[in-house]
C-alpha cells in the first residue's frame, strides 16, 4: 500500500467548524488521507476559517503567508481554505494569495475529494455553492476509529433570522435541519465508536425541525428525548440557541430529561430593547428574563451561558447600563462578550458605529461583571457533588480532566480513573479556569 499523505487542519470559530474539520478529515481519509498535527509534514492544509468577526477574517490572511516557506520547501505541498470566510471572500482569497489551492465554502464539503483529485493534477479549485442535496449524506465515510468520549453533532445549519450586525446567513445559508433517522443513526454510530456525551450543533439549534422517520417534523425537544433512549448516550447538550425558539417541550425536556445537562447557552446580546430592536433580535429584555425565570422553574440549577455584543451602532451609555442591569438580574455562570464588529453585506454595517474607545471601556466593564459572575458559579461548587466524565489525561502524572455536568473542567488525580468513565466526583477546589475534586 502507497505511504498515507499527510492533512494538517487548522480550525477556527465555532464548534460546528470543530465538527466539519473532522468530516473533512474522515472525507480525505477515504483518498487516503492521515491527520497530522504538523504543518511541515502535511501534503495538504486545510484553514477552516471564521468570518464572524473582522478580526477572526484577518487572520485567515496572515496565517496563510506563514505557510510561504513550507510550500518553497514542499512544491507539492497544497494548501486550502473552507469555512466561512472561503465562503464569503472566495474569489478575493484566489486572488490575494497564489499560494492557495482550494477554497471550499461550508456546504460543499462533500465535494473536496473530487477537488482534491483536481488540484494534485495541477488546477486550482474554488467551489462556494449552496447545493440543494446534504452534504453529510454525501460525505465519503473514512475509517471508523474509536473517538473522544465526547463528541459533536450538528443537526441543523444555517439561520433564517437576520440579526442586523451577523454574517450567519449569509455564510452558511437558510436553515436547513437534517431528517431524524440520520441524526439517531449517526449518534448510535458516535456511540458504538466510544462516545458518550454528544452536544448538538446548529446555528439556531432550537429551530430544529427535522422529517420524522414516519412523516411530520420533529422539534428539538423530541429529538432529544429519543436520543437520551440510545443505550450508552449518557448526556446530550445543545447549542446554539435563540430566546424565540425556546418552546414549551424543550423547557420542560430541562426539568425532565436527566440525561439532558443542566447548562445552557442562550445569547442575548444587550439588555436594552432599543438595541435589541435596531439588532432585530425580535424579543425584549422583559421577554428574555421570563424566559430564564420559566426555565429555572423547570431546572433551578441551570448553569446559563450567553454572548453578548458592546458598542452596536446607536448604542447609548444607558443602552448599555441596561445590559449591565440584565446581567446582573440574570446571573451568569458563564458568558462571551464582543465588541460590534461591522460585516460586509449586513444592515448594521451601513450604520454609524460608537467611538471604539467608547466602545472597549463598555467591553472592559461588562467583561469584569461577567468574569465576577464566572468566578462566583465556579466557587459556589466547592463542596458539591457532580457528575464527571473524563475526556484526558492532565498535566500531573495520574491526573484526569473532565467535564462536570455544568460543563466546568475539573481534574482529579486518581489512577482508578479511565478515559471515558462518568465519576461522582466532589469539588474540593476551585481555580482560574479549572475545579478540583476527588472521587466520593
Ligand atoms: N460583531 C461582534 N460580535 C458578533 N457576533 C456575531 N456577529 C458579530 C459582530 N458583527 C457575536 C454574537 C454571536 C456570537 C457567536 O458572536 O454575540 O452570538
Ligand atoms: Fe464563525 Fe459563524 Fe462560520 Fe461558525 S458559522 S465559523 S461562528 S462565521
């Protein structure tokens, strides 16, 4: 058998861009294709690039010209770029940069064997369509390794809402929610392959509403309600979602479905109904916080996760005092803050922004009230008792890493301990980014 050519890929962004690198790899590896960690033995690199802020697009670009002199010294060394920026800024990438191959927008990725095959005989491949047919049913499966014990599954793409200041629709297209059979037969697959926590991925993941095996849709909620069914799927997670979509079932699936986790990741953005409106986000802050007080009601100890963006065009020191109160009032055990970004091609990008001054001061304060809820959630664990499954080794000899049902990292060091087990585990400390437990 020929010597396995060599796939170094970088990943940026979201986890749905974690998820694509590796059917890409599994989709390469049916042309013979070996995952390395470094670039300088690679025969091909793939950049799947994010294009949800200037600065992650900006990067595409430099890091590119980092890979100069590994093609001066490997000639047949090819170099590619998916992800969304390859979506957005196809033709411009060809052009600013010679050195790249392929460019490969999210929905294609079935065909990156076939673009493969062409750019080894010497072309240079650009495909950033949106094909009518799914591109995970056409993916070339590669071999079927045994995998993390925790794993991704996107089970629906693509955003139909329009929030003024993002480049999601534009990027990766309509919501689009893959059938039900699928997703169960994938995830039986993850399953059997070693897994046993999967996180669904979309967009808007709440939105799901796939074909049922028997007709009709399904929501989310039932979904997840069928798959906490799979014998040894012990925990299941979403992400991400939008206040809108947050129906009743799915609520209720937080109070009773045990093998649902108690964290959620549900973005608001600001705290003022005059920004959420010119963001086009469709809610209040009043509807957003009665939406966290009902889903309390169904699960009290929900760990909430949210973003959050400073500086919107027209955003007012008391537009952003009230993002200020909202957080307070919520209390969030975990959260991401950016300052506006303006997007080609979206509406807020024609608007006049805030002075960027102005702007990191609101970054800057929003991000210590924040970093003080984080600290707090995290301290208020010392003393309890959680569930963990531990995904690796740590840094200390005999030491395993894993995640708590809150999704916190906590290592224990404990040689009883496998990769994969689920521990009852007390927390006994709690650090800068970490807790510290031992088994009960
Ligand atoms: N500028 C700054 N932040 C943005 N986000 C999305 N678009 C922008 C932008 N143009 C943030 C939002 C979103 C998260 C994934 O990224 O908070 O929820
Ligand atoms: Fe970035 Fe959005 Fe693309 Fe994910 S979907 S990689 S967040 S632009």
């Amino acid at each position: 058998m020929a010597e396995a050519k060599k796939l170094f890929i970088k990943t940026y962004g979201c986890q749905m861009n974690v998820y694509d690198s590796e059917r890409m790899a599994e989709a390469l590896g049916a042309s013979g294709y070996q995952v390395t960690g470094m670039p300088e033995d690679a025969d091909m690199i793939l950049l799947n690039t994010c294009h949800i802020r200037e600065k992650a697009a900006e990067k595409v670009y430099s890091e590119l010209g980092r890979f100069k002199p590994l093609k001066a010294a490997n000639p047949d060394l090819k170099i590619g770029v998916a992800g969304c920026v390859a979506q957005a800024e196809g033709a411009e990438i060809m052009r600013r940069q010679p050195l790249v191959d392929l460019v490969v927008g999210p929905q294609t990725y079935h065909r990156l064997p076939a673009m493969e095959a062409a750019v080894r005989a010497g072309a240079r491949a650009v495909d950033t369509e949106f094909p009518e047919e799914d591109k995970f049913e056409h993916l070339p499966k590669g071999p079927r390794a045994k995998r993390a014990p925790a794993a991704f599954l996107t089970v629906q793409e693509g955003c139909d809402k329009f929030c003024a200041f993002c480049v999601v629709p534009y990027t990766r297209g309509a919501e689009v929610s893959r059938p039900v059979a699928r997703l169960l037969a994938e995830a039986q697959g993850l399953v059997e392959r070693g897994v046993r926590e999967i996180t669904l991925l979309g967009q808007n993941v709440n939105a799901y509403h796939g074909g049922g095996p028997e007709g009709g849709t399904w929501g989310l909620a039932r979904l997840i309600r069928e798959l906490a069914q799979l014998e040894g799927l012990e925990r299941i997670r979403y992400t991400t979602s939008h206040p809108n979509d947050m129906e009743d079932d799915l609520i209720a699936a937080h109070g009773d479905e045990p093998r649902l986790m108690p964290y959620l990741h549900l973005p608001v953005q600001s705290g003022s109904d005059r920004i959420l409106k010119a963001m086009n986000r469709k809610h209040t802050a009043e509807d957003y916080l009665r939406l966290i007080e009902r889903l309390r009601a169904a699960r009290p100890d929900l760990l909430l996760s949210g973003d959050f963006i400073v500086g919107f065009p027209g955003e007012t020191d008391q537009d952003f005092e009230d993002t200020l109160a909202l957080v307070r009032e919520v209390g969030y055990g975990q959260a991401y803050s950016f300052k506006y970004s303006a997007r080609p091609g979206t509406p807020a990008a024609e608007r006049k922004g805030v002075d960027d001054a102005v702007a990191s001061e609101r970054l800057q304060r929003l991000q210590a009230l924040l970093g003080q809820q984080q600290r707090a959630a995290q301290d208020a664990m010392v003393g309890r008792v959680v569930h963990v499954l531990f995904e690796k080794p740590g840094r200390i000899a005999g030491q395993m890493v894993g995640k708590s049902d809150y999704l916190h990292a906590v290592h224990v060091t404990d040689p009883r301990i496998l990769r994969g087990d689920i521990r009852v585990v007390r927390i006994t400390e709690s650090g800068p980014n970490s807790l510290g437990g031992v088994l009960v």
